[in-house]
C-alpha cells in the first residue's frame, strides 16, 4: 500500500495521518523519545481523542518535544517512579502556538459541543475564557511544559479510541467507568474541564486523592511546579524560555 493510501485509511479510520519529517527542531529542543524512549507517549491532540475530537492544528506527529532541561527532569521523575512499579505517560508537550489558535476559534463555535459528554459534561462552552479553560497563549508553547500522569509498569495497553464507535462517558465517572487509559486513578480523565480536576478537589475518592499527591511530589521533587486547576499540568521551574511562545509544527525524527 502506497504512503499516499495508508494516509488516508489513517484520516478516515482514526482521525489522524501519517507523521510528518522535518527540519530539526530549534536549538535547546529535543524529542522526548531519544532522551528516553521509555517514558509512554499518548500524544492526544495528534488524534481525535480530544475535547475537540479531531487532530488539532500543528501536530504532525505522535511526538513529545520538550526544551532539554524539561525532557532531562522528567526523565529523572520517571525512573524515581520506576522504583516503585510505576512509570510516566505524557498526554501532551510542546504545543504550537497555531494549536491554540485552533483552540480559540473552536471555543467561539459554541454549537459544537461533539465531545462535551467526555470532556466538560457540567460547562457551558460559552464560558471557557472566562474560567480558564482556554487561553490566547498557553504555557506548553514555551517548550516546557508537560501533561502527565502514571501508568503501573505491568499495565495492559489503554483503550483504542474509535470515533463514532467508542462510547464518549463523563469524564468524571468512576474509575472503571470512565475511558480505559490504563493510568492510576486520579479521580478524573485526562482533559476533564470540571473543578473535579483541581489538584486539591475533594469531589474524587481517596485512592484519587493520593495519586494526586504522588505525583505532585514527585514532579516538585524534580523541579515542576503544579497548575491549581489540572491535576496532570506541570511546568519546569526554571524554564529556558520564560518569555518566548514557540509555533514550529510537531514533526517525527528525521529519518536516518
């Protein structure tokens, strides 16, 4: 099958086509993978498992790239965690800028809500600027940020997602109700745009409340800071490029 077909069978099935190669990424950037091809890669806005449910502008491809001091302290969270059984996934690095513009003019098309049941189940779209929840410039486009979690290391591999086939579930149900991602429990999805995905939310159970804590400790430990509102996003305190919002689409590796 020609790499011209395979991509299109990859759009009509999944939501997404073949990585794209480029250019090398910029100076102080590195893809996470040849850091440490260990750490579980989920690069959901590569795909249609999103709050948008397509492939969001500038992802090319299913790769984190992160700024090196980034990539280099969340290697050093992961094998912490590999010591006690776990291991780290990413949902999400890097983002370009025209990622959050895609982010923008869909947040201003308040009619449509295809993914709402999964992803804001108790907002109304109309209110995503004013809390938050989509912003003109996001922290990810500096390079060093990160959306992460915890998968036990014996884990199966997470549920496929199939648009128009797998049943979109509220983001905040039960543990083994909500999509199979096979992370730990932290009370929500990835993703989930309700206060429940507050770090300190006392909405989640117990066993959520600790899995929280853990992996705070662990990503502070190593020299990311928390967002008060989602349990998954850390930023690297002394990031290299405070000031600076990035827009280099996400490409795979050159080929050698």
């Amino acid at each position: 099958m020609s790499a011209r077909r395979i991509a299109a069978t990859l759009l009509a099935v999944f939501g997404f086509c073949a990585p794209t190669h480029a250019e090398p990424l910029p100076d102080g950037f590195v893809y996470l993978r040849a850091v440490d091809p260990t750490i579980v890669q989920e690069m959901r806005y590569y795909g249609p498992h999103n709050f948008i449910g397509r492939p969001i502008d500038g992802y090319q491809a299913p790769e984190c790239i992160l700024t090196r001091p980034a990539a280099e302290a969340l290697v050093r969270v992961h094998r912490e965690a590999q010591a006690s059984g776990l291991v780290v996934k990413v949902f999400d690095c890097y983002r370009p800028q025209r990622a959050v513009d895609h982010f923008i003019r869909w947040s201003k098309d308040v009619a449509d809500q295809a993914m709402k049941t999964a992803f804001y189940p108790a907002v109304d779209k109309a209110d995503f600027f004013k809390l938050g929840y989509v912003a003109e410039k996001s922290g990810h486009s500096r390079g060093s940020t990160v959306d992460v979690t915890l998968v036990p290391a014996d884990a199966r591999a997470p549920e496929t997602y199939v648009p128009g086939k797998t049943a979109l579930v509220d983001c905040r149900a039960g543990y083994t109700g909500r999509f199979r991602d096979n992370g730990l429990d932290f009370g929500t999805d990835y993703d989930c745009f309700d206060p429940a995905s507050h770090p300190d939310s006392a909405a989640v159970g117990v066993v959520a409340r600790h899995n929280r804590a853990l992996l705070a400790e662990l990503m502070g430990k190593h020299g990311f800071k928390p967002l008060p509102e989602e349990w998954w996003h850390f930023t690297l305190r002394d990031e290299p490029f405070p000031q600076t919002f990035f827009d280099f689409p996400i490409t795979a590796p050159q080929a050698r």
